[in-house]
C-alpha cells in the first residue's frame, strides 16, 4: 500500500501517549502519522461517524485512518464489527472489507492497553527495574490479553508492590516511558500484534 500518513484515533491520553513514542520506531521517516485523543471510549463511539463522514468527503489516496479503543468487558467481535459498521455506514472501507486498497483499520487492546505492556514484560523491567522479572511465568500473568480483573488495575497492583505509584498509577508518564521502551517486534499479546500488523501492511 502507498501509504505516506495516518489519521489516529484514540480513545484517551495515555493511548495518545504511548502511540506518539511507539510509532515513530515503527514507521522511521516513512509515514507520518496525527493521533486525536478523544475524553473516553463513549466519547469516541459517540463521535465517530460525524468523523468518519468528514473524512469521506476529502480523505487523500494515501492516507489511511486508525481507530483504537479497549474492549474493556465488550464482546470483542461484536465491538469490532460495531466499528466496521460505522465505517461502511460513513461511505469508507474497512480493512475487513476490502482486501486491498482499505482506507481504515479498526483494532481493539485487550482488554485495555496495559496488557500490551504485559505483552513485553522485559520493557517492563527495563523502565520499572524493581519489578519482578518473573511475572510472565506467574499462570495468571501468561497471557496478557486475559487476564482477570481488570489489566489496569493488575499492573498497578504490580507496581506498587515493586514499590512504585503509592499514591495511584499515573497512566500517561507509564504510557510515555514504555512506549519508547516496548520491543514493537516481539511482544506476546495478541491484540498488540493485530494492531502492529496492520500498522506494517500499511507500510
């Protein structure tokens, strides 16, 4: 694909956060790339079709729009094909749709971005050193992309174990610092993976 910019949208800061420090080792001087932050999940969905009927009317050839949101407790089929809808429904083509030629690509962390961090445990410990290098290996831990009770709050309680974040995680410094730190090419969860895929296809 003839890609030279990407449209993003999220669905809060510190997804913004860790996009604006992920991407520029993804895609070098190749493809520049906008992300547009939005308050919430529901602030996004709400707004999404007025965006995306906007962006029929001019989008470029070769530009494409990347939409991220958490599955957060969503059935992720049924949110994924509720986004595609959107995208159909606005006039645009979803990569689902078309095999070539895809102007949007809607992808889903899940079940919230700190699984990705998971994902990559040794970024983890590069930024974090006091953490316990042994997490992935811990059967609740060895698959980022179910574990139970909330990712956020997993990796939080991780944290201030290590002794880190007593007064509550502060998402947007950690969402900057792995960014930059996460190995974009070896990361075990799934959903991190579908995402990063569809970034490379569009180089």
């Amino acid at each position: 694909m003839n890609t030279r910019h990407l449209e993003i949208m999220v669905e809060e800061p510190s997804m913004e956060a860790f996009l604006r420090e992920l991407l520029p080792r993804m895609l070098g001087d190749k493809v520049s790339f906008e992300i547009y932050p939005f308050q919430c999940k529901n602030d996004l969905l709400s707004k999404l079709s007025s965006r995306l009927r906007g962006y029929s009317c001019w989008l470029p050839s070769d530009w494409r729009i990347v939409v991220v949101v958490d599955r957060d407790d969503e059935d992720c089929r049924e949110l994924k094909q509720r986004l595609d809808d959107i995208v159909l429904r606005e006039g645009l083509s979803t990569r689902s749709s078309a095999s070539t030629r895809w102007q949007v690509v809607n992808r889903i962390a899940i079940e919230e971005l700190e699984a990705w961090y998971f994902g990559d445990w040794n970024a983890v410990k590069r930024a974090y050193p006091k953490v316990n290098a042994n997490i992935p290996q811990k059967e609740a831990y060895h698959n980022p992309d179910s574990i139970s009770g909330g990712t956020w709050e997993a990796f939080e309680r991780l944290m201030k174990k290590a002794g880190y974040f007593e007064g509550g995680l502060r998402k947007i410094e950690v969402a900057r610092k792995l960014g930059y730190q996460i190995d974009w090419k070896h990361n075990s969860s799934l959903s991190f993976q579908y995402f990063r895929d569809a970034v490379l296809e569009i180089l």
